[in-house]
C-alpha cells in the first residue's frame, strides 16, 4: 500500500544576516510567497527624513512591522539609536510606560539597559500598539488556501479519466489513450478486438473552477492592499463602480494611511522636540499627488475615470442602478466636442 505525502507547512522563521528574525509562523510555501511580498510592501511604505546618522529606516520599519513599537534613545555608546524594547510596570495614567527595557542582539552579544521613560521616546506602529505581520499572515494564509485549491482542481481537469481493463487488455488500452490524449479525431480498432465490450471508462472530470477561484483571491489581495493604505482599484467592477463608491474607498485607503502615520508622526515630534533634531515621515509615493496624505489631484484622477465609464449608472437606496442612455447624453456624445 502507497503512502500518501501530504505537503506539512513549513515553520517559518528565517533569520536575516542583520540578525532580526520573523515570528514564527506556521506558513506553506504559497503562504510564504505572499507574505514576503506583502512584508516587502509594508517595510517601504514609509519614508524616514533627517534621522540621525546610523539609523536605518529599514531596520525601524522591520521592528515596527513584527513587533508594533520601538524606543529611541541615547542609551546606548551615548549616541541616537533605535532599539527594540519591553514596556515595563507601571504606566502613567495615559497609559504610556514610565520604564523601558532596551535590547539588542550584535556580533559582541547582547545588550540591555533599563531607562526612565524620559530618557527615551516609543515609536508605535500604531495607536493600538500591534504589529502589522501577524494580520499580513492571515492574508497570505487565506491566499495560499485558494491557491493550493486551484492547483488541486486544475490537476482534476488535466487528468479526468479512470480506465478499468484486464491485464491482456493494458498495453491496447494504452495504445488508444495515447492517441486520446494526441487529439488523434478517430482511434481504429481491430474488428478481432473484444476490449470494447470489457474495460470500463470512468470520467472522474471536476468542473474548472480555477478562474473563480482567481477572482475570490484576488478580493483577498485588494482586502490587504486597503489595509495598508495602497491604492488599489477594483477593476472587474469599475463598469460598476460610481462616484460615491470610489470616494468611499479613497477615506477608507486615506485612514488606513493614517492609523500608522499619525504614530509616526507624534513620535517624530516628540524626538524632535526632546533632542532638538528635525526628524520626519511621509507616506513614500512613487508620483506626486500634493501635499496632503492623498490630494484632489489623486481624487480627481481616480474620480473622472469612474465617471467616464459609469456616467449611465445612480446610487439608489439598493446600490448602483443603470439608466437608459438618452439621445443627446454626454454618454453619448463624448469624442463629438
């Protein structure tokens, strides 16, 4: 009797050459392609300005990312540093923590010092304190669900049939179902030949379910990309899709931009304020939409588009509702101008 191997997830906890490591999470090899990638997004969403030398905005947004605050301080060799860190009892009465326990792992062994709360500043990842890994993992562990899906009912498609047939009758059987799989049009057979009335056929044909698959993970992915505040328009619906829809997805891509800048940006002050430096951070884009987290240029942009291709559609009580196009509709006359 064969044994079946069944694919065990994989206990994923890669250590990096810098020394920082991931939490351990029990991820598969598809859970783990989508978690690095949507790690990697995460890690350089954010653009540090004006930190001290020696600082690497990597390494804050990996801690903030895995752990949800860090400390900064001038513990350590007395020089600005980020360290990853433990609150300690007790806290004030706005909860903020009056002690801090600092550590770091480097090649001379390892450091801790316990400071005053005064002597340094948190950076949270957000108000909540959480950090954003442990909610990219349910993501990618729900993707990898649908991925190994597909793989499984597209093999079902590829591979349908069982052929039940004596031993005398396998290397004739074989034969035919070569030419089958050939797309031979007509398979000859010999008219001495009895196998048609004695080998059975069963069609084990699933039904393909690979592309509605695909759309489900892909709700999935744009779940996640709104999460992090990554613009992601939804285009299988965008025929659909009105004025008041995609406004409502530009506040909801807005605030969760804010729910981790405004952290950063309050400990920006804070460490601007108590060492008399100029530090910083932006939400990092690849274009210029303004100044603001996401400006009118970007609403307009996102806006017209939806509007050129839903002009016909109007928000009612039960959703987005077509409408007849009229003689004389800007619809209808949009190249005329």
């Amino acid at each position: 009797m064969s044994r079946r191997k069944n694919k065990q997830p994989v206990n994923f906890a890669p250590t990096y050459a810098d020394g920082l490591a991931f939490p351990a999470y029990d991820l598969n090899e598809y859970g783990q392609k989508y978690f690095y990638q949507m790690t990697n997004y995460a890690l350089n969403m954010f653009k540090w300005n004006n930190l001290p030398d020696g600082i690497p905005e990597k390494f804050i947004e990996r801690v903030l990312c895995w752990k949800g605050y860090a400390c900064f301080s001038k513990a350590f060799m007395d020089k600005y540093s980020v360290m990853e860190c433990t609150i300690a009892s007790p806290r004030d009465i706005y909860l903020e923590p009056t002690r801090i326990h600092l550590f770091a792992i480097n090649g001379n062994g390892a450091f801790n010092k316990d400071i005053d709360a005064d002597e340094g500043v948190m950076i949270y990842n957000n108000y909540v304190r959480m950090p954003t890994a442990p909610m990219l993992v349910d993501y990618a562990r729900r993707m990898a669900e649908v991925e190994g899906f597909q793989r499984v009912n597209l093999n079902s498609c590829k591979t349908p049939l069982f052929i039940r047939c004596t031993r005398d009758q396998y290397l004739s059987v074989m034969n035919a179902y070569e030419k089958y799989e050939g797309n031979v049009p007509v398979v000859f057979v010999d008219e001495h030949v009895d196998m048609l009335d004695k080998f059975q056929v069963v069609n084990t044909s699933a039904p393909y379910l690979v592309d509605k698959a695909q759309v489900y993970k892909k709700q999935i992915w744009d779940e996640a990309m709104l999460f992090l505040g990554i613009r992601n328009l939804n285009s299988e619906k965008r025929e659909r899709l009105i004025t008041a829809e995609a406004d409502g997805n530009i506040q909801q891509i807005e605030m969760s931009r804010l729910v981790m800048l405004n952290a950063r940006k309050e400990a920006c002050e804070q460490i601007n304020q108590k060492f008399g430096l100029n530090v910083s951070v932006e939400f990092r884009t690849l274009i210029n939409y303004g100044d603001g987290i996401m400006s009118d240029v970007l609403d307009k942009d996102i806006l017209k588009e939806v509007n050129d291709d839903a002009s016909n559609y109007v928000l009612t009580p039960s959703g987005a509702v077509p409408q007849p196009r009229q003689p004389g509709s800007m619809a209808n006359r949009k190249g005329t101008d």
